[in-house]
C-alpha cells in the first residue's frame, strides 16, 4: 500500500458535497447531482451469466484495450451464489494491492473479489475527468458474471486511500446495487447523484500523514450521518495503511447482514 503515498497527497477530493458541513455535518443530496437521469458512475450488472468456472484462487482478467483486473475466488461451492466485493486500490496500486487491502475476506467461505485496475496513476473520476475507468469495472463485472453466480444482496464495494474515495462514489451512486460501502481512510467525497441507502464502513488512521484523519471524522462521516446513511467508523492508532485489525473489521461487518 505504500505506493499510495506519492500520489494521494496531492489529491485533496472534497467537494461541494461536503462544504459547509463542518464538525456538524449537513445533507449531502443538497448540493449533489439531482436523482433524475444517468449518472456518469452508474454500474451495469449482467441481468444473468454463466457461471461456469467459478474455481478458487487467483485469477488475471484480460479485458481489453490495456483493461487488466484481477479476481480472487474464495473456497466454497462452485454453483453457489456468492458474494462479491469489488475492490479499489490506492493510487499508484495495482489490481493485486486492491484484493489486498480485503485479505481477510480470502478464506471466507463463498465470496468473489474483483479488483479492476485504474487505466492511469489513478481513478480518473477524482480528478474530474471522463470517468475512463468505469469501463473496466463493467467489463470486469460482465467477465465474473461468466464465471460466478453472484448474490445481488451481497454485493460490496470497497478500496483504500483514492480507492476509498473513487468506492464511496461508485457506491452512493449505485445503492440499489452495492448494498455496503467499505471506504478505508478516504480523501473525501465527491459531488455525484445518490441513488438508494447503502450502510457504509469507514476506517481511518489517526496517524494519516496524507489523507488527514481530521476531514473523515469532522466531515465525510457526520455529512454521511445527516444525509440519512448508516455509518460505521473504526479509528485505528496507525498512519495510511489498512492493518490486518482493520481489513478484519471491515471484512466481519461486510459479512453481517
């Protein structure tokens, strides 16, 4: 995790979504994009798929046009529903550093991880770009469908640092389909459409050098808070990493229903 380092710093993601919030927090939807119409960040689901070759372990996903993801298959039956967190990595990451910060989801019975890799040093969307990268995840979506059946009701979104950040807006624009965000010592949120009410899990370092610790407890959470969301927070003595203690904690609420 510590490529997230260089970059994160410079990365400072909060927006018009959380001015004015304060220690107090404030109703995030006031200055977000409206309900109506297509968001840029909206997630495609397979309505159905295969399910063919959900066998355990590692797995490189080739996606095209440079695309890379990476899908780790955890023990279990194959034709089970499972199931799945799609994880983000920090910037400078890599797919393999996103299944890592959900280790402790590895031998979990019954769960697929899929980390999609950012086609630059980051996730394109926090920088206010056209989101080039929301291509990969629906394409990496549509390929684990092909392999494994998926449990909508279990599915997750998580990452860490500008993974943090990029998986708190995927997941408040697609909460009707991730039904829990797992965001791990975010930068901040950005100004996106709120579609459903998924319960979020934030973690951070009390330590953190360089997303600051101060923004998520003062801001990012008790906005979430007055905005109706259901917030977990876990601070840890710890500076900008994700412990084996934190993945934990996020992997257990992650699994309780």
């Amino acid at each position: 995790m510590a490529s997230s380092r260089a970059f994160a710093g410079a990365l400072v993601v909060v927006t018009a979504a959380l001015a004015g919030c304060g220690s107090s927090g404030g109703d995030l939807r006031k200055s977000g994009t409206p309900e109506a119409g297509i968001s840029p960040g909206q997630i495609r689901v397979p309505r159905s798929g295969a399910g063919r070759r959900c066998t355990p372990g590692e797995h490189p996903l080739s996606l095209g046009d440079g695309r890379v993801a990476r899908l780790r298959v955890t023990p279990g039956p194959s034709k089970k529903p499972r199931g799945l967190i799609l994880a983000f990595h920090g910037a400078g990451g890599s797919p393999r550093e996103g299944l890592y910060v959900f280790r402790e989801a590895w031998k979990e019975p019954g769960l697929v991880l899929l980390a999609p890799g950012a086609l630059g040093t980051t996730w394109s969307a926090l920088h206010n770009l056209q989101d080039r990268d929301l291509e990969t995840v629906n394409r990496a979506l549509a390929e684990t469908w092909e392999r494994c059946r998926i449990d909508r009701s279990r599915m997750a979104v998580g990452g860490f640092s500008d993974g943090a950040t990029h998986a708190l807006s995927i997941g408040l624009q697609n909460g009707a389909i991730f039904r829990s965000v797992m965001a791990l010592s975010p930068g901040g949120l950005l100004d996106v459409a709120h579609r459903g009410k998924p319960r979020v899990f934030i973690a951070h370092g009390t330590g953190d050098d360089v997303l600051p610790y101060a923004r998520t407890r003062r801001s990012i959470v008790p906005g979430l808070r007055g905005s109706g969301y259901s917030v977990t927070f876990r601070s840890f003595a710890g500076g900008h990493e994700v412990p084996t203690s934190i993945s934990r904690a996020a992997v257990r609420w992650y699994l309780r229903k």
